[in-house]
C-alpha cells in the first residue's frame, strides 16, 4: 500500500498519526472561507511531487494525479515489485476512483480563461482535467498494458476500485492490478459547492469533525490518496510476497432514492453488507472490526448503524466499529481506499483505531461497540469498510488476514 494524506506521506507516517490519535483538520487557510459556513479543512503541507514523479510529467499532472502517482509509487516499493514501462505488462492493470479529477486545475485555468482569454490556457489542459487522467498516468508510469479502468462513485470509487480489482482477477484477466483513488478537492468553488449543499461541518469548535456525535454537523474535506498493489494469491505467493489481507468480498448497490438522502429503509445498503458477507462466507457475528462510511452527517450516522444492526443483529454489539475520517478529512473519492488503508494497518498491527473528538456520542452507538477517542488492541482477522456516496451508492468490502494454510 502507498498513502498520501494530510496526517501523514507513507504507511508509517500515517500509522504513526493514527497511534498519536491526532487529526489535521484545523482552520482552512488555503483561500477566503469568510462567505462559507464551514471554516475548516485538512490538507497536505508543502507537497513535493518531484519526490516520486519526473518534472518533464509533473507539468501534464493535475494535484489529485500526483496524489495517485506517488501513491502507488510507494506501493511498488512496499510490495517489492518492479512494474515499469521499459517492461510493459498486458497480465497486469489499473483500477482508479476519484469522485472530481483534475477539477481543481480546470477551475484555475477557467478563471485565467475568463479574466484574459484562450491564450492563458496551459496545452496540457485537456490532458489534466479528465478523470481518467490518473489511470493514464498510471498506465505509463509502471507500464500496466492490461485493463484499465475509472470510475467516478463519488465517494464510493476507492471500494468500487478494490472491487473492480477483484473482479479482474477472479475472472483471470490480469495478475496485478495496481488499485486505489485520490482526490484533490480543496478550491475555492470546489468547498463553496459542498458549502452549499450543507453537507460540511460549521461548528465553531477546535475540532468540528466528530462522527457520531450527538451534535455532529457534517462532515470537513480533506484531500489524498491510497493506492494498493492487488494481486492473485498464487502470483503472490510465487514470488514470496508479504500479504496484508485478501479482499474475501464485496457489493455494490444503488438506493435509486435521491441524490443525497439515504434512504430510511436501508434496503439496499443492507442487501449491499449482507452480499459481501455472503460472498466471504461468513457471518456478520464474525467480523472483528468494522470501519463504516461515518461520514459525520446526521442522517448517515444514525442510518447506517442502524442498517448494519439489522443485518448483523445484536452481535454488532460486541463487535469494535471506529469512524476515522477525522483522522484525514472526507477526502471524497479517495475515503474508501484511504480506510481500506487503516484497515489493513489494523490487521497488521492487531489495534482498533479510535474514532477521534466522539466525547458526547449519540444514543444510537448503545447498539454497537463505538470505539471512542482511544484506540485499543484487538484480535483482528476479518474486517468490513463501508463506503457510500452520492446518488445512493452503497459498498461493502470484507477483508480477511491470510494465515499459511489459507486455500486459494
């Protein structure tokens, strides 16, 4: 795995602000927030590209390829594997997410475009601005000549990339897929839209980032990436590969209600949790954690435990549930593979992430163990991320840790 965040660049950077229990989300300084409700946000300090990608390809790059680039840079390295384009490879591919692309670079240039005109437009723009930007990108750099593919479920599309992943390899179309979702969502108009829709947080508190709170208001917007290197167990282990889990399942459904209310009934998102648990063939008193969606808004909160009760029961009860978006901003279409990311480092190192700033939780976490403000060791093998997005997308991804006498 690779992992570019505001609380840290790199597994351990991030791991090391996820023991700290620390949050970046602080006052946002990076344009005039004094027209908007909500005041804050999480990004990344003095980005350095060039640390991972060439300059001659940093100018074709919008910030949300960067992000990706680099991350799965890191995630090469981690996985000790040499994909790259003096190699090309047709068994080995792409699965990216993002829910805006390079829509940061093109609300920049649309501003120069309006105060002066065509001639101030970059020639890259075109090449920029798309969301499958990214995939592209990724495709050149290690020379994945397989199948490729972006998707664009809002805040789904990084559990939408895992899933499509695996899909590939089920179907034994490729060997490798290199998987995962950025964002870079933190412009002016960008902010100002989600403002609008009054879905972001406008607590004046030090921390207004607080999932199941009993006042949360919303949620704060980060910025990122996760990408991973997912590959068949037996390519795996062939080449003597450390294996953080294996995706043991995962569904995706659409609630076909509304564009961004959750529909009460949870049918769906129930139908979505109950198919990955399925297609892992376990129950749901089985799972050792579960990172939901949390996203911080009042209805979705309460909605979405209330669903996983439903489909688990009372079990849910004793089972450890930690919303951790604190922990790195929503950052949209990158939250999904940046939570995968926390999973996988909690099943490495057997310990529950908190979630942070939960000092006053709501009356509906007595029907869970909602692990609060102080994270915890834990026997951890199974493993369920929740992601939703916008349009009603609903996903489920169950990860499980890989013991040797594990079959295929």
């Amino acid at each position: 795995m690779g992992i570019v965040s505001a609380l840290g660049l790199g597994k351990e950077s991030f791991w090391s602000g996820i023991k700290a229990e620390s949050s970046p989300v602080r006052r946002l300084s990076l344009f005039d927030t004094s027209k908007t409700k909500a005041k804050h946000a999480a990004w990344i300090d003095d980005w350095q590209p060039e640390t991972w990608i060439a300059a001659h390809r940093l100018k074709r790059m919008d910030r949300c390829v960067q992000f990706a680039v680099a991350a799965a840079h890191m995630a090469v390295a981690d996985a000790e594997l040499e994909p790259r384009a003096a190699r090309p490879n047709l068994r080995a591919g792409v699965s990216f997410g993002t829910a805006l692309g390079g829509f940061g670079t093109g609300e920049l240039a649309h501003s120069h475009f309006v105060a002066q005109g065509m001639s101030t437009l970059p020639p890259s723009l075109g090449l920029q601005v798309f969301p499958g930007s990214a995939q592209g990108n990724l495709a050149i750099e290690f020379g994945l000549q397989g199948q490729g593919t972006t998707n664009t479920n809002t805040c789904a599309a990084g559990n939408v990339a895992l899933g499509d992943a695996l899909r590939f390899i089920q179907q034994g179309r490729l060997e490798v897929v290199i998987a995962g979702a950025a964002e870079a969502p933190l412009t002016p108009m960008i902010y100002a839209a989600f403002d609008r829709l009054g879905t972001m947080a406008s607590t004046d508190v030090e921390q207004p980032y607080r999932p199941y709170h009993r006042h949360r208001d919303g949620f704060v917007m980060g910025e990122g990436s996760a990408m991973f290197v997912v590959e068949s167990l037996t390519h795996a282990r062939a080449r003597g590969a450390r294996i953080y889990a294996e995706i043991l399942g995962f569904a995706a459904t659409n609630e076909a209600h509304h564009m961004s209310t959750p529909e009460p009934l949870g049918t769906t998102l129930r139908a979505a949790i109950a198919q990955a648990l399925d297609e892992a063939n376990l129950r749901g008193d089985q799972l050792d954690y579960i990172n939901p969606h949390a996203s911080g808004t009042q209805a979705n909160d309460v909605n979405e435990l209330r669903h996983l009760h439903a489909v688990i029961g009372d079990a849910l009860a004793s089972i450890p549930v930690s919303g951790t978006k604190p922990f790195t901003g929503h950052c949209l279409g990158a939250a999904g593979a940046i939570e995968v990311a926390t999973c996988l480092l909690a099943l490495e190192h057997q310990w529950i992430p908190p979630t942070p700033n939960l000092d006053n939780p709501d009356s509906v976490c007595t029907i869970a163990d909602v692990v609060a403000i102080k994270g915890r060791p834990h026997r951890l093998r199974y493993v369920l991320s929740n992601s939703l997005g916008f349009g009603g997308i609903n996903t489920a991804l169950v990860l499980g840790k890989v013991s040797d006498d594990d079959a295929e």
